[in-house]
C-alpha cells in the first residue's frame, strides 16, 4: 500500500513517489519552479500561502507547498517527534 503524508491544507501526496523536497530560495529552484509552471508540470498546494517547500517527484512534478522541506521530511520518515518540535 503506497504511504501518503499530509502536505498541508488537506492535500496528501505519495511518500514513494518524492525524489526531493527542498527550499525555493535557491535560484536553480526558482528556474525549475518557472519550468514547471511554463509547461504545465508544477501543482501549487500552497493555498494561497507563501512556499516554503518543493517537492520534486520521479514523475518530474514540481509541487509548491507552504511547509518545510524539513517537515516534509520527517512525514516521510514518520517521525512524530521531529514534526512536533518544528
């Protein structure tokens, strides 16, 4: 059974399906974020929020969201009490 985590705001994603969640302050992610916006591959799961994550999928989706790569994470792994403490 594919494992999904919590992204925010009531949307979900499959854990196997996540190649990498990182911060978009960087400028490579910037342009990758444009890419995926400009052809139609990028999901904003932000609800209107600031991004604070990106996750990166081995679909080659880019999806925004308004959590921590960090967060993330730690949803992926099932660790509580890292999620707790952030």
């Amino acid at each position: 059974m594919n494992k999904m985590i919590s992204i925010g705001y009531g949307n979900v994603i499959n854990a196997d399906k996540i190649v990498a969640a990182v911060s978009p302050d960087s400028a490579p992610v910037k342009r990758l974020v444009q890419q995926a916006k400009d052809n139609g591959s990028a999901v904003d799961a932000t609800q209107g929020r600031r991004t604070k994550g990106v996750i990166i999928t081995d679909t080659n989706w880019v999806i925004l969201t308004a959590i921590l790569p960090e967060t993330i994470a730690s949803r992926c792994r099932g660790d509580r009490k890292q999620e707790d403490a952030l």
